[in-house]
C-alpha cells in the first residue's frame, strides 16, 4: 500500500519519464527502470485489454480501478503529461539554442544508465556479452540512418507514434530517435509546443493503439529472455551514445519543414580548445550522471 509520499515520488518518476522521452537518445523506459517502476509499468499496461471492458460492465469502474492497479497508472501518466506539456516549449528553445549543452546532459544521462541495467543481469554470462554487442552494432546501424521520409499527416504522425511508443517502453531505445529517423520528431514536439490538438491527437492514438499491442508481447520477452533482452538493450544505449556528443557540424541539408524549419544531418567533430566551452559540457553531462545517481537512490527507498 503506497502512502501520500510514495505516490508524489511516483508522479515525480512520471515526469521524469516524460522529460527523457521529449529528447532524442533517452528513453523513458531507461528512467522506469532505473527508477524501480519497470516491471509494475509493463505488467499493468499489459493487463489491460478486452477483459478490462467486460469487467468494467460486470463488477464496475471501482472495482476495475482496483484490479487493474489504475491509480498507479494514472498517477504516472499525470506526471508524464505534465512534463511533455510543460517542457516542450523550453527543451524545443533549449535545442534550436543551446544544442551542445542539451546532448551533452543526456549524454552523461545514458552513460550513466547502462550500470544499472547491466547490474540487472547478473550473474554474468559469456553469451550476455555476444548479446551486448550485438546491441551495439544494431544501435550503430539504426542510428546513422537519415531521415528519409518526411510527412506531417495524421495518419502518418499516428503511425510514428505506434511505433515510437513501443521504443518508448524499452530500457535503452529513445523513442524520441525513432521519431527523428521517422522524420517526425521536430512536426510533433512543435505540436506540442504550440498546442497543435490533431497533431498531437493523431500521435497519442496511434501510442494508445501500439501501447496495448506490444506491452504484452514485450512482458512475456522479458519473462523468458530477461538477461539477453537487457544485455541488447545496453548495448544499444552505448551505441547509441554518439548522437549525443555535443560537438556536431551539419553537413547536409536534409528538409525544410513547411513552418521554414530545417533539418540537417550532421557529424561529430572534436571540440575546438576553448576551455569554457568544454568544462560547460563536463557540467551539463555530470548533472544528467547525478540525476541519474539519484533517481537510483530513490528507487532504493521505494
């Protein structure tokens, strides 16, 4: 039974998932389970279908809310919501501005994350390592795919967001990089910014709609295949590590959106010797470690 603490820390968790899933690189999944919430959230989602309706009309909605452990739900997505509505406006001004210091924040956010997943597998097998590479090498090749298809349709938006949820509900794969290589991450996070209600209702149906369909499937792959999934994932989340290096050049000009927007694709390149600038990044990326640090604390009190 969660007292009025446990439930203001879970609404906490919340919205620090809805925070990492506005940022290309960070998954709000990675957060849930550094956080202690993983397996609840996926059982819980997964629990819900056809069966949740035909109780509803038999036992009630009080009775439903109960069994289907709802107000843990709800509580999170609150927090959730209120950090998407709330921070993409200022995350959207943060990457047209101060891009640098942002990927370097997450950077040190995800470099910090890999640890805790991996402390999840023990004891440690060979395999788990053939596993872990082979993560990295699928990060690799997904994550230096441009752009390739760019539409701000609802179906379109709907159909990203079915498939950006899934990614979502992974520890390691930043739904958020699965819509830049969709080529819909900017159409919907300036939906968000601006309040652009189709734009924004397609993408939450079509997360609905892939939500239901893949937390089962993903609740009986962690059941059976627990160690190899969460070597994969880390594994990922390392290769996935260099499209958050702060320093970039753009080196090609993928599309314009239709508001004057442009998006570019883009290389890492070294930092030029200023200091200032470095010792900047070494803090951004040491305050996204210490966040992680300390929602790993938490989740030990919890």
């Amino acid at each position: 039974m969660r007292s009025g603490t446990d439930w203001i820390k879970l609404a906490a968790k919340g919205f620090a998932m809805g925070a990492a899933d506005l940022v290309p690189g960070v998954s709000g999944g990675t957060i849930a389970f550094i956080s202690g919430i993983y397996n609840e959230l996926i059982s819980t989602i997964a629990g819900l279908g056809i069966g949740t309706l035909n109780d509803l009309f038999k036992v009630g909605p009080i009775e439903v809310w109960k069994k289907y452990n709802l107000s843990f739900l709800a509580v999170l997505v609150l927090g959730l919501m209120f950090a998407i509505f709330t921070l993409a406006g200022p995350i959207h001004w943060i990457q047209i501005h101060h891009p640098s210091e942002l990927r370097a924040f997450f950077f040190g956010l995800v470099l910090a994350s890999a640890p805790i997943i991996v402390r999840e597998i023990r004891p440690y097998k060979l395999t788990d390592f053939g596993w872990g590479t082979l993560g990295i090498v699928f990060a690799l090749i997904v994550t230096n795919i441009p752009p390739s298809f760019q539409s701000e349709s609802p179906i379109f938006i709907a159909i990203c967001g079915a498939i950006a949820i899934c990614a979502m509900l992974l520890p390691g794969i930043s739904g958020s990089f699965i819509l830049v290589i969709l080529g819909a991450y900017n159409s919907i996070i300036s939906a968000l910014a601006n309040f652009d209600i189709v734009t924004v209702g397609a993408f939450v149906l079509g997360a609905f709609l892939g939500l239901l369909s893949f937390s089962r499937m993903l609740k009986k792959i962690l059941h059976n295949f627990r160690a190899q999934t969460l070597a994969i994932l880390t594994g990922f989340m390392l290769g996935s590590l260099h499209i958050l290096w702060p320093w970039k050049e753009q080196i090609e000009l993928l599309f314009k959106h239709r508001d004057g927007r442009e998006e570019w694709m883009t290389k890492n390149v070294l930092p030029d010797f200023q200091p200032l600038d470095i010792i900047a990044m070494f803090i951004c990326a040491g305050l996204g470690v210490a966040i992680v640090m300390g929602l790993d604390k938490l989740s030990k009190t919890t």
